[in-house]
C-alpha cells in the first residue's frame, strides 16, 4: 500500500483527521496560480498539513533531518534545503527555523517552543517603505548555532550571529552578536551571564 493510500484509509478510519479534510479543501478554494505562490505552497502549506499527523521523529525525517533529530507539531523550517543540521536536534512546539540565507544547528542542540531563529531581516524594507517581495533591502546573513546549545524559548536569534558550543540561551532572550561559547546568556539583548 503506497502512503496516500495508508493516509486515506487512516482519514476514513478517524473523525479527527477528516476535520483536516476539510480545513484543505478551504484552503485549496484560495490557491492562485501565480509563481510565488506556488512555490510557497509547495514549500511551506503542504508541510504543515503533514505536520498535523505526524509524530516529532517523523516530522524530523520529513524536513530530511539527520539521525535522531525531533520536531514538534507546528514548528517549521523555511529553506530546509539551506539548513546544515547535526544530529540528535530537538525543535520545540511553534518554533519558526529561517535558513534562507543559511543556517548551521550543532549535534546535541535544542530549540525550544517559540524560538525563532533568523537569517534574514527587512526591517530596512520596512522603514523605507519597501516592503514587497522582490525588494533588495532585505538583509540575508548566515546564522551559526553550535553543538550542545541549549536555546530556551519563547527567544530570538537574529540574522548573522553565532553562537557557541555547550551555550545555554535563557528564555525571553534576543541574540544580537556572537558568543563564543561555554556560558550562559540572557537578556534583550542578549549578555554574557556566567561561564559554564
């Protein structure tokens, strides 16, 4: 049995799952056929109905994550493809994973619930009154996340930091520079705490 098939035998079999159903054919009513929007469905839509009814290591092998990673219901990986993840990863509930303009997770890392790690900004879009797809005020830096980083969330890792290996990132931070590593940081923006 292919897997649509498995799918839809599992939609007929549980009531919960033909609610989903029905919240796609919703959304297939407003589908335009222009490129971007293609190309948005593709890559983001059609995941986040995958996302529904699978678990965290299946989520994972979805998005092609390495050996013994695991993803939570309503995370989501922007440019997966741009994304360079080590192994045994953990991405908590909601949080959003930008590698547009390339990201690097460390083995042994956890983005916890509601982090949002970034690699690009247009915030000079915005203030320039130029926020359109295809402006070239957008900023794309590539973020660096090393191995055995813990990032509490709800936080926010801007574009072009780097953080270092064995880091524990406190909740309610925003990371604006880099840090070398084996500390704790915290904060808005984010400061060196202690060693560890």
């Amino acid at each position: 049995m292919n897997p649509l098939d498995e799918i839809y035998k599992a939609i007929q079999n549980d009531g919960r799952l033909a609610v989903l159903v029905d919240e796609l054919r919703a959304a297939l009513a407003c589908f335009t056929d222009n490129p971007r929007d293609i190309s948005i469905r593709e890559s983001v839509i059609f995941k986040q109905f995958a996302d529904k009814i699978l678990s965290e290591s299946e989520r994972a092998a979805y998005y092609n994550l390495p050996e013994g990673c695991r993803m939570r219901e309503g995370a989501k990986i922007y440019f997966p493809e741009k994304l360079k993840c080590g192994k045994h990863v953990w991405i908590g509930e909601n949080a959003i994973i930008d590698a547009s303009g390339g990201l690097e997770i460390g083995d042994h890392t956890t983005i916890a619930s509601s982090v949002f790690v970034w690699t690009h900004s247009s915030h000079l879009a915005n203030i320039n009154m130029a926020n359109y797809p295809s402006s070239n005020m957008r900023i794309v830096k590539s973020t660096k996340i090393g191995n055995g980083v813990f990032i509490g969330g709800p936080s926010v890792i801007t574009a072009g930091t780097t953080i270092g290996d064995r880091t524990v990132v406190l909740p309610l931070s925003c990371v604006t520079e880099d840090f070398e590593g084996n500390c704790m940081i915290g904060g808005s923006p984010a400061r060196f705490i202690k060693a560890i």
